[in-house]
C-alpha cells in the first residue's frame, strides 16, 4: 500500500481563528478521501521551522502531495510584494520548498495542487504572476480563474490536455474549477506545460523522468462526482 505524506496548512492565531484563536495544522478532508478511494494510506506531515527533520519526514512516505493555500510570497522569485498579493506565509513556504527538494532528492513523487502547482515551479527556479489581472495575452481575453462564490463540486472553464502528457487519460478538451489568483509566469527549466486554459494559462505542468506533477484546479473539490478527476488521485497514487 502507497504511503502519501500530505504538507499540513495551517491557521495561525488571529481574531478570526477558529478553535479558541489557537494556531492549527490541518488539512482538507477531501485530500484524504480522495487519496484512500484509490488505496493510499495518508498521513499529515507539519510545517517545522526545523528544516533539518525534513529528510526524516519524507523517509516516511512514498509520495509526497501539496495543497492549496495562501499567495506564496513573491520573496521565494526575488519580487517584490505588489498591491494585489493576497496572504502569505513565508515559514509554510520555506518548509515546502525544503521538502519539494528532499522528495527529488530522495526519488520519490510529487503532486502540487493550486498554490502547490505554483509553488513547485517557484521551487525549481521559476516566477509568477502576484495576480493574474496582470498576465495579458493580446490574441484572447483573460478568463475569470477565480470561481468564487461558486462551489468546487461546479466546473467552469475549460482547458486544453497535451495527449503525450501523463494526463493523456483527460479528455484534450477538459472542463475544471478553478480557485487561483495567482499563476506561473516563467516555467521553470525543469517542467513541461501540459494542459493549458485558452487565454493561455498554465494549469498543469510536469517533469516525467522527476516523478513531478502540477494542477492549477482543485481535483479534490469533484473527485467523488466526476470519475477523471478521481482517476487523477488513481494515478498519483498507483502510477507516479
């Protein structure tokens, strides 16, 4: 059986914390459901501002999966913060990055989803868009790839599957949500685009020889009632 180790988000302490305003680690049930529908045993590692346990972390798992989550500080591809930068975590970002190095290093997979997808091109060298009204394509208009208040059970826009891509079991033409503000600028050296929106948006990027992986849309928000997207979880957990 497939040990996957989720990176834990967390909610630091401010007034509008919930349990008590205590900071909490945590992570999304439906990573965890989807992740078990297809065989894996799960289990949540923490943000540790001791860097040196990380190797340790990921001896324990077989795959390793990020989330969702805060912007990722633009401190991470030498930028500075623009007006529309949303919420940043800098310790969480410090730690991912650390444990998306010790994956490669230790051979083992990875799948980022949203700010995972982005921050796994960060970490390889890459940059983004602090918000996506700020990538202009002059051939097509921007799509709106924030869906909120639209729920993720709901897809809402289109994207385009490359069919060599190790998402070549999507249909070319795919339909996804999509809850990002932020977006891949410069691809890192290391990563292929394989599925692209039609104003051009990168929305999933992979290196196939690394075991690496990136979604922009959220698989887990409809894995229970769309089979492709299930097939996703499937085929990081069983073919990665």
């Amino acid at each position: 059986m497939t040990t996957i180790g989720i990176l834990g988000s967390q909610y630091l302490s401010t007034p509008e914390l919930p349990f008590h305003q205590f900071p909490v680690t945590y992570t999304r049930t439906a990573f965890i459901d989807a992740l078990q529908s297809v065989g894996a045993t799960v289990i949540m590692i923490p943000i540790d501002r001791d860097l040196d346990k990380l190797a340790d972390y990921i001896k324990l798992v077989d795959k390793v999966l990020l989330t969702g989550g805060e912007d990722v500080a633009p401190l991470f591809y030498g930028q500075d913060p623009h007006p529309l930068l949303g919420n940043i975590n800098p310790e969480r970002d410090r730690f991912e990055i650390a444990a998306i190095h010790e994956v490669i290093k230790q051979e083992k997979a990875l799948l980022g989803v949203c700010r995972g997808h982005q921050l796994l091109n960060v970490a390889l060298g890459g940059t983004l868009y602090q918000d996506v009204s700020l990538y202009r394509n002059p051939e097509v208009a921007t799509l709106k790839h924030m869906q909120a208040p639209t729920k993720s059970q709901f897809t809402t826009h289109f994207v385009n599957v490359a069919p060599t891509s190790s998402l070549n079991f999507l249909p070319e033409t795919y339909h996804v949500n999509s809850y990002h503000h932020q977006m891949i600028d410069r691809l890192a050296d290391d990563l292929t685009t394989i599925v692209t929106a039609s104003d051009g948006v990168i929305e999933a990027v992979e290196n196939k020889a690394k075991r690496l992986l990136g979604v922009q849309w959220h698989p887990e928000g409809t894995w229970d009632t769309i089979s492709d997207e299930r097939t996703i979880f499937d085929f990081f957990v069983n073919q990665l």
